[in-house]
C-alpha cells in the first residue's frame, strides 16, 4: 500500500513536470515535418475568394468561415458561431454579415487565457491588376507562397491554429487555455465586431487575460514586436453647385466652379513641408521624448532602401528617427481623391456640379477625433467663407479611429521577447504601424485587456498590393514563433 502510493506520487510528479516543461524541440522538428501540409492548408484557404468588398463574393466568404469553423471543431475547441446582424447596401437591399467564428481551447482557471485575433477575409485581386500569377492559387516562388489573403491574415491565423494543433498532437498541455476570433469583415472595417465585443465584453471575453493580434508585419528582415497603431480620421468635403453639371464652352465663366472651391479649401490642409495647417490639430500630439528617439534609433531602417522602394527622388526627412516618427508617431494629413470630378480619359469642357473630396487624417496620441472633426469642420468653413462663394459646403467624418499604444515594458512584451529569441536568436525589434488597425483600440477599450500584436509577415508582403506574399520561412518559423509564445505567455505571474 505505502509502496503504491509512493509510486503514483513519483508517476504524478513526473507526468505534472511534463505539462510544464516546453518539450520545444519535440514541438518543432513536429512542425518541420508538417510543414508541406501547412502550404497546403494555406492553398486551400487563399482558394476561397474571400473578398469582403465585394457583395457577390458574400457566398466564398460564407464558404470561408465555414471553412474556419470546421477546422476549430475538428480540433476539438468549444465553438461558437456569433451573429454580428446584417449589412445594408446601397441600393438598400439588406444582407447578412459574416458569422464571427470562436472557440475555446482549455479552461483551466489556473492558467492564462489568451485570445488570438485574426481574420480570414481578403482585400480584392484580380490577376489584370498586375498580379504575375492567379491571386487565388498559391503559387510558391523561391520560397516565396504568392496569393491575395497569404499574408494578410491567413497564413498568421493558419499559423496560430496549427501552434495548438502542434501541442494537442503531441499530447502536450497546452500552457494557457487559448481562444480564438475570427472574422470576416476587418477590410471592410470589421462590420457589427464592435457591438459584438461590447456585448461579449462579460461573457466571452470574462476569462481573456491577454489578446494578441498578429494583422502586421515586420519592418525589416528582422522578427518585430508592434507596439502602437495610427487611429484615422476620415472626412468627406462636399461642395455643390448649379443643378447640374454644366459645360465650360457654354458656362464657363458664370459661376463659381464647385471643383475651384473644393482644391482651394484643401489646399489649406497641409503645407508642402508636411506641416498640417489646421489650427488646433496638432496641440494634443504628444510630446516626441529621448525614450522614444532611442527606441527608433535601435529600428533596422534603411532610408535609401525605402526611398528606392517607393520611387521618389527625396523623402521629407533626412534622417532615420525623424522619418520613422512622422510615419509612426505624428499625424499626417493624405488626400485621396475627389468624387464627382472629371477622370476619364481625353479632355472633356465638362464643369461637374457636385464634388466630394476624400482625405484622412492619422490620429496619434493623444489626439480625440471628435476634437478634430470640429476642428477640421470649422477650419474648412471659415477657409470657404472667405472666398464669398454661392457655392454650399458639406463637410463630415465618416471614419473616426482612435490610435492604439502598448506600454512595451508590460510583461506580454518581455514575453514576446522571450519567445522571439528562443525562435530566431535574435532581439526582435520595437515597431509601431503607421495605418490603422481600429480593433486594438476596440479591444483595448471595450475589454480592457492588455493587447500586443505579434506579427509574422515580411516587411515586404505587399499586403492589399498586387503579388501578395508570405515567405514559407516565415510561416512556418512564425507557427514556432507561437509555439513558443504561448509557453513564455504561462511564465507571466498571475496577478
Ligand atoms: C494553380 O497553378 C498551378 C501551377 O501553375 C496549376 O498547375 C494548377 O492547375 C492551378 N490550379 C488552379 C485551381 O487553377
Ligand atoms: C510638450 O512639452 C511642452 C514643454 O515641456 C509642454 O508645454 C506641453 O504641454 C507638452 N505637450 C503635451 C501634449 O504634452
Ligand atoms: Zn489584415
């Protein structure tokens, strides 16, 4: 009797130190092995066209979540399948939004839980664009997987999946319970997530500890960890006119041109140095410390590499630091079109009656866009007034997203440090996105849970481009990545 006890003690022990221990090794030479079936899961995924823009595609992103789904219920998770309402379209007609897809893998109180953000709709692609091979057969070249979707987020969620796939395979613990989101609205602006995590606020998301997105890439060969986002604050400028357009042979000269209006009013957004002009905007923006200029200065970033890339003759900023803030770090003021305005081919007299333009401005901290929609409103006003026009003037934002900023001393951060030097050897580098990626902010201020974002993309993916790309090294090292991140994630003490 005692001697049994002893024994089932010792083989308790022995089985309680295996949970914990990272049999890493064991993990990885299981993923190398595995690593044809994870280009085929991709292959498969990026054959499905999943493009949320595009209302007759509903039916493939349907067919994509489903995909999802299945694949999480195989693996035996807790699946729940969320409705997040339905979507009007412009001719009025109302459809229903993607299902979220979640589950749950494990609910031991005693661990972390941490929640994987991802989504598997697409940005359009067609292979006339200027794709070199069919956006939606993913076609390996030097080692590269091309295919719209690849990076941008299918091979990052894949790659997540088959990390708890890789632990369960093994009949290893996993060394936190992990949850898993998925979507299939974020290019389009993540329709219906917001209402869906403020109503899951207690229920799903009671138990997160911790939620990491991995919807970004690096900034240069070396692995990344992201640590803020830009916010946006998009606004349409509407100047209408006569009735209707008119034709400058015959009109011209009689009126005020609605389109002369709306350039002049523009032109007072910003300066050619890069200085917005409107008054008020850029009070708020903190202040730019020694702290953070070292942090830039430690980031991989060759200035000539990135001039070259994006073809121009000279950049606003001379050096590093100084460049790399005012793409992270300041707000810009970026115009993108007008509607309404003339831009077929040839040379057409004609003198459009209505014209909206569309321009954004990148929030940082600690700028609120509500401010700045005031700001912007009476600072276009006030320009339009002056210049005594019959004409009306509309403005409004349309997008108002806040920025995300992480505090990279937190220990999701030291974690992912861990994780990334146990993978690659290396200190990963502290990055920040320019764009935006308003679900960070959702997250951070509906759930009030710590975020990171741990990315796996090259810095060169051309995400939303044409030639969209993962290299298979990063897929696969970054499915390590979250193998390894997970386990570092169990060291963080509870609190
Ligand atoms: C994908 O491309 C490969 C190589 O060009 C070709 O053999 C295959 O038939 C294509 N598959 C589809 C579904 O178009
Ligand atoms: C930036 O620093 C200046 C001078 O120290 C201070 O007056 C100002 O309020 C600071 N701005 C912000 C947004 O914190
Ligand atoms: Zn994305």
């Amino acid at each position: 009797m005692m001697e049994c006890v002893s024994v089932c003690v010792v083989v308790l022990m022995m089985s309680a130190a295996r949970g914990h221990s990272l049999r890493f090794n064991d993990l990885t030479d299981y993923v190398n092995k595995h690593q044809e079936e994870y280009v085929q899961a991709l292959r498969d995924w990026v054959s499905i066209e999943s493009d949320s823009s595009d209302v007759t595609k509903r039916a493939e992103l349907q067919r994509m979540m489903g995909v999802v789904e299945e694949k999480l219920r195989e693996m035996k998770g807790n699946v729940d399948v969320m409705d997040v309402g339905t979507q009007t379209l412009e001719d009025g007609s109302i459809i229903p939004l993607p299902k979220v897809v979640t589950a749950a893998f494990g609910e031991d109180e005693n661990k972390h839980t941490v929640c994987v953000y991802g989504h598997v709709d697409v940005q359009p692609a067609r292979r006339e664009d200027g794709w070199a091979t069919d956006p939606y057969n993913l076609t390996e070249i030097n080692g590269n997987l091309y295919g719209r979707g690849a990076s941008d987020n299918k091979a990052p969620v894949l790659a997540w999946i088959h990390a708890v796939e890789a632990y369960k395979a093994l009949d290893m613990e996993l060394p936190v319970n992990v949850k898993f989101l998925i979507e299939g609205m974020e290019e389009t602006g993540s329709n219906g997530l917001d209402v869906l995590v403020a109503a899951q606020r207690d229920a799903f998301f009671s138990d997160v500890d911790y939620i990491v997105i991995s919807d970004c890439g690096w900034q240069s060969a070396r692995p990344a960890l992201t640590y803020g986002t830009r916010g946006n604050a998009y606004f349409y400028a509407q100047v209408e006119g006569p009735k209707q357009d008119l034709h400058s042979g015959v009109d011209g000269g009689a009126v005020i041109e609605p389109m002369t209006d709306l350039i002049a009013i523009l032109d007072t957004l910003i300066s050619a140095s890069g200085e917005i002009l409107i008054p008020g905007v850029t009070d708020a923006v903190a202040n730019f410390t020694e702290e953070e200029r070292k942090i830039y200065e430690e980031v991989d970033f060759d200035m000539e590499t990135y001039r070259r890339t994006i073809g121009v003759e000279r950049l606003m900023y001379d050096n590093k630091v100084d460049l790399l803030a005012h793409l992270w770090r300041f707000p810009t003021v970026s115009i993108h079109g007008i509607e309404g305005a003339f831009s077929g081919h040839g040379t057409k007299t004609v003198i459009p009656a209505k014209v909206t333009a569309k321009f954004s401005i990148r929030q940082v901290p600690n700028m609120e866009p509500a401010v700045v929609e005031k700001q912007v409103t009476d600072h276009l006003h006030a320009v339009f007034e002056q210049r005594k026009s019959p004409n009306k003037l509309k403005v409004k934002m349309v997008i108002g997203a806040k920025p995300w900023l992480a505090d990279i001393k937190h220990a999701l951060y030291e974690a992912g440090k861990r994780a990334v030097k146990r993978v690659f050897g290396v200190e990963p580098e502290l990055i920040r996105e320019g764009g935006t990626i308003p679900i960070a902010r959702t997250f951070q201020d509906v759930t009030e849970k710590d975020i990171i974002m741990l990315p796996i993309g090259g810095f060169d993916d051309g995400l939303h481009s044409q030639n969209e790309k993962i290299s298979r090294y990063n897929y696969i090292e970054g499915t390590k990545l979250f193998i390894a991140y997970l386990h570092e994630v169990s060291h963080i003490k509870k609190d």
